[in-house]
C-alpha cells in the first residue's frame, strides 16, 4: 500500500503518532485503488458490541488505517474477566475478529465476513492493560482473504494472535449492513470504503 502522509499527525498507542494521510491500498492481485482517504479513522456503527457507540454493553473501539494494517487501541475492564481477573478467551477472539475484518474489507473495498478464526492465547490478559489490535491481509486468495491479527502491549509483547479467512457480504445485504453505520465527518466515508460500486451514496 502506498501512503502519502500529511504533517497533521494524531497521537495513538503509546504516544505513537498517527498520520492523517492519503491511503492507496495495493490488492492482491497488485492493482491499486486509486480512490484517495483523507483520513485513517474508520467509521463506527450505532449497535455493534465491538465498534457500536449506543451500545450500553459494548467496548466501543475505534479503529485506524495504519501503513498496510489496520489498529484499535484497548484496555480491558473487569466486566471483560473470565476467572480471577483474566480477560476472558471470547472477548479476545471477537476484538481480534473485529480488527481483521477491517483488515479484509477496507483494501477490497467490500465488507467481508468470517467463515474461520483461529486464535492461540500465548499470555493471559488483565484488567486495566493498555493494548495494541492489529490486523493485515496475510494472503489475498480474491473472493476469500486471509488475514493475520495479533494483541500486543507498547513494549511489544504478544498476548494473542489470530488467523482467519473472510468472504465478501452478499450484495443484496450491503445495503442493510451499511444503514447501522453513523455518519462523522472524523471517519473515512463509507462511500470511499466501498469504492465508486454504488453500494452507498
């Protein structure tokens, strides 16, 4: 993927800065998108658990385009333990989802779906952690993408990694899905997400 950043710079994980840019994603078939993002931050729905902001019981994570991955940033709370203070192995798995099916949709430009996750829990998480999501395609196969996730802390120790394989949302669902979504004008638009395929206006 190339990037042409912009001086206005945001801080993230550890005081990381965060380039507001210009994103032209490289597919997997080397073609490039040609369509510019003015900014990294990606949109947010109103419902889901991981991303939704009127969820009461959700985490309400906002994710980023960062370089060829996309990130969150993340604290578990003591309502997220499973035993005695440990983050429980679901939420785990279901923000490392989260982060790579933004890693899946945004360079294909179509939101995608899991048909497989796999995750390998290497240390146990706790309460009140700062964390690092990331997520990138490992293989693009075209209609079904491989991706690669991991949970890591600022030193860059790795908590959890992921795998997992996404497919396209059917056409006839895009519509729908897209409706949850909130309109900010912080967020990269849906229409630039979804490319100029008429999906959304």
């Amino acid at each position: 993927m190339l990037l042409e950043a912009d001086p206005a710079q945001q801080r993230g994980f550890a005081g990381a800065p965060v380039h507001r840019a210009t994103f032209f994603f490289r597919l997997g078939d080397g073609s490039a998108s040609m369509t510019p993002m003015s900014t990294n931050l990606l949109p947010y729905t109103r419902s889901c658990f991981v991303c939704g902001a009127h969820n009461p019981q959700g985490l309400r994570l906002r994710f980023r385009v960062n370089g060829d991955a996309v990130e969150a940033d993340w604290t578990p709370r003591q309502e997220h333990i499973g035993f005695r203070g440990i983050i429980h192995g679901g939420i785990l798995a279901t923000v490392l989802d989260e982060v790579m099916v933004w890693a899946a949709s945004v360079p294909k430009k179509r939101f995608h779906f899991a048909v497989e996750l796999t995750v390998r829990f290497s240390k146990p998480v706790t309460v009140g952690s700062p964390l690092l999501l990331v997520g990138r395609i490992a293989n693009d196969r075209g209609r079904v993408v491989e991706t690669a996730g991991e949970l890591r802390d600022a030193a860059g120790q790795v908590f959890v990694k992921g795998t997992a394989k996404y497919m396209p949302v059917p056409e006839d669902q895009v519509a729908v899905l897209c409706e949850d979504f909130l309109p900010d004008a912080e967020t990269i638009p849906l229409r630039e997400i979804l490319g100029i395929l008429g999906r959304q206006p």
